[in-house]
C-alpha cells in the first residue's frame, strides 16, 4: 500500500503537521516543494520555511522553484517519478504541475466546502459566527479550490475560540484526514463527489489590513467574532491616541451609562472599554503600535489616557 510514490507541497507550520503524518505513516516522499528562503527579522537573514526545516530535519528531498513554470524545475519534479502531489497551505499551481502526476494532485482545505473556497476559511468561519466547521480533501482542477471532494470532517466551534486555537485543531484533524485520503488512494478505493454550486455560498477571500480595522458602529457580538476570527494574526486593531492598538481578546459589557460609538471610558489602570452599537467592548488582551504585547492592566499602567 505504502508504495505510492509522493511530492508533498507546502510551506507554513499547518502544512508541517501533514508532511509529519504521511512521513510517519510510511509513505514514500520522493520530494517536498516550499517557498524559496526568504529574509527576516531585523538582520534581514534568511529564513527556511517551516516545511523545508521539518523535511531536512528527516533527510527529505526538498525543492524551491521561484517560478513554479520554470523547465528547469519542472524536469526535475517530473524526474521525481511521484504517483501523487500532495498539497497543504502552498501556491496556486499551473496546470502543467498539478496535472503532472498519474493519480492526480490533492489538496487539503481547513473548511467544509463547497463552503469558505479561499485563502483565510479559519478566519472568516470565526468572523461569520459559524457554529462549526472542518476540513476537506479534494482533487485540484483549474478553479480554487472547486475539485471533487474525497473526504470531509467536521468540528465544533467554541464560544471562545479564536483563530489561533481553530487553527491547531484543523492542522491535527486535517494531517489525519489526508492520511486517511492517501491510504485510500494507495488502495485504489478512494471516491469522490463533484462540489455543489450555489449563490448562497460563503467565500473566505485573502484578508487585507484594512479589514482588519474594528468597526465599532457593528453590534457587539459581531465585533467580538470580528477581533477572535482575527487572533492572534493578523489582530484586529483600532486606533488610539493616534495610533494602532491590535486587540487578541475581549469580552462584552453591558451598557451602564450610554456613550457616543467609537468613545472609551477607563479607571486608567484595569479596564479600558470602547462603545459599540449596543454595548461596551472590554480589550483584555492588546498591543499598542511600537510596543509588546500585554495584558489591559500592564497595559494601562504604562499609558496616559
């Protein structure tokens, strides 16, 4: 079964937990595509991405095309012989790559599609105040994300979770799933079922920093969904004494007094609460622009408001 030959595409930590369960599982990885290295970090050095750091660590052939058309990389994938691609958190390919492979390319998506198709699904579930969401496998074809689904499974969303907790169990619940995909595969029973079209369906488009930006005329709970879907990265922010100040958690606190929307009241040392349309929000958690990140009465303690 474990024969099947695999080029494994991907880059980020999410990526990383699948490449160490196919790896563990005893498949063959011929190969194992990531971003080229880039520089970081104040000493603009270079630095690996998470899935080239795992793949040497277990002595993995590891490429890193600049263009994913180039002949020269494109030879040396094909010289890799693989029955399957295997794609995780990674580009957009060309049909020249993900058509490549005999048994076809599949990805790893951290949503229930058909529904949340696009970069941030784990985002915008929390954002959208969903009540569950989960991860799905399907065979790339040329739209995003539109392939025939071969596996899904579900998971609860929490009061409380953020996009850094749901993140964590996607990445293990996801790494889980592709493997259950690939035996099946390898065995030559998988099956899949063409997506569903539908106008009602919810996107999860790339999230650009002006989205990020609270808009405290929302109701409370949908600003609460707003600042969680968004922590820990990229944070929801608002401004401050003329400046940024990204919020990782909050919590809703009923109006005592009635104050103009956008305004804040503080004791100065352990709450600092923003009116909304209904409510008051309380940040507990935040990082004013310049400075680490703290909790609101270290926070506070260090500012004049």
């Amino acid at each position: 079964m474990n024969k099947l030959k695999i080029v494994f595409m991907g880059t980020p930590d999410f990526a990383v937990a699948s490449l160490k369960a196919l790896y563990e599982s005893g498949f063959e990885i011929v190969g194992v595509v990531t971003t080229a290295d880039k520089p970081a970090g104040r000493g603009q050095q270079l630095m690996q991405s998470a899935v080239k750091q795992y793949a040497l660590s277990v002595g993995l052939n590891v490429l890193q095309p600049i263009k994913l058309k180039d002949p020269t990389f494109l030879n040396n994938l094909s010289a890799l012989g693989a029955d399957l691609f295997v794609v995780v958190a990674f580009r957009m390919l060309p049909e020249v790559v993900w058509n490549m492979p005999p048994l076809g390319t599949i990805n790893l998506h951290a949503s229930l599609l058909p529904q949340y198709r696009g970069a941030a699904p784990i985002n915008h579930v929390l954002i959208n105040g969903e009540l569950e969401t989960g991860v799905s496998t399907f065979f790339l074809q040329h739209e995003i994300d539109t392939g025939d689904i071969i596996e899904s499974t579900k998971i609860a969303i929490s009061e409380s979770e953020t996009a850094g907790t749901l993140h964590d169990k996607l990445m293990l619940l996801g790494a889980n799933v592709l493997v259950s995909t690939v035996r099946n595969i390898a065995l030559g029973k998988v099956q899949s079922t063409p997506q569903v079209f539908s106008s009602e369906l919810k996107m999860a488009p790339k999230i650009f920093k002006e989205f990020c930006r609270i808009n405290w005329d929302n109701p409370a709970k949908k600003i609460l969904q707003h600042i969680r879907g968004l922590s820990p990265y990229p944070a929801a922010f608002t401004s401050l004494n003329n400046k940024n100040l990204k919020v990782f958690n909050a919590e809703i606190v009923p109006f005592e007094t009635v104050s103009p929307v956008g305004t804040y009241v503080t004791d100065g040392k352990s709450y600092l609460h923003f009116a909304c349309e209904d409510a008051f929000i309380a940040v507990l958690d935040v990082q004013y622009e310049g400075k680490k990140r703290m909790q609101i009465g270290d926070f506070l303690r260090g500012m004049r408001l």
